[in-house]
C-alpha cells in the first residue's frame, strides 16, 4: 500500500518533506517485495519530495539515476545515521541498525539542520495542522515549567 507523508525535524522545526511516499508494509513480504520497487524507480517522483521505507533485511538497490540525501532511522523515528547527496551506483557502509530509511532530495539535510539524534515526526498531510498544534501546546508547556521554576 503507498501513503504520502510529511515529515518534519521535531528538534530543529523544520519540514524535510511534505509530500513523501511510503511502502506501508502488511507483512515481511511486503516489505521485501512491495518497498523494493518504489525504492529502485528509475527517476524521482515529479511531485513527491522523498520516499520513506521500512527496512528490507537482505535486500539491496542500486542503480538509482539520480543523487539523493538519505536518512536512517530507528523505530521512534530518531535520526541514527545521514548521508548526504549519495550519488547514483554509490555503495555506501552502513554502521546502524535502523527500522526505517528516509530518501530525501539532495540539500535537504543541510536545509533542515538535520543532525544525529534528531527525532523526526512522520505523520499523513491531513494530520499535519493536529500535530504542529500539539507541539505548540507541548512546547509552552515547558515554558511555563521553566519560567515557573526560575521564579521559584
């Protein structure tokens, strides 16, 4: 099954992607099968500005016709590994064990301040204005918190 995503640096707040597309997988299967071909499509989506998929244990791609930044990462979404502008044939050492991986357009990683460690949040456009309220809640949350104590 193929979603879009958007995806937004939660430490640095800033967007990577607002139109990413996904591999959902149902099973291992689907993983291995179904991520694989969105993975290896020969030109860049026209619209789309990244692609997000699961980890495919064994299976790897090359052959890509164009550069891409791409990001590692963990089951929470937290950035383990970057690697930026990774050009068409190049084979690359991956030095994590990640859960998913996330292909960007070249700059975006320099664009956005992406750094190790960042948390990323990964949600479907329609989700986008209920998630960046929520961080807004969180964040003077803690405000209050720290303001609260320096009085104190």
């Amino acid at each position: 099954m193929r979603a879009t995503f958007c995806v937004f640096n939660h430490t640095r707040e800033s967007f990577l992607c607002l139109s990413a597309i996904g591999a959902l997988p149902k099973s291992s299967a689907d993983i291995s099968e179904g991520g694989q071909e969105l993975w290896a499509e020969a030109a860049p989506p026209a619209r789309e500005d990244g692609m997000w998929l699961m980890r495919s244990p064994g299976k790897y791609t090359v052959g890509r016709q164009y550069p891409v930044d791409r990001i590692y990462l963990d089951q929470g979404n937290r950035v383990l590994q970057l690697i930026e502008h990774l050009d068409p044939l190049q084979i690359i050492a991956v030095h994590c064990r990640y859960a998913s991986v996330l292909d960007v357009r070249i700059r975006t990683i320099y664009s956005s301040r992406t750094r190790v460690g960042d948390k990323l949040l990964i949600c479907f456009p329609e989700d986008v204005q209920l998630k960046w309220e929520e961080l807004q809640v969180q964040k003077t949350w803690i405000r209050q918190e720290i303001d609260s104590c320096s009085k104190g």
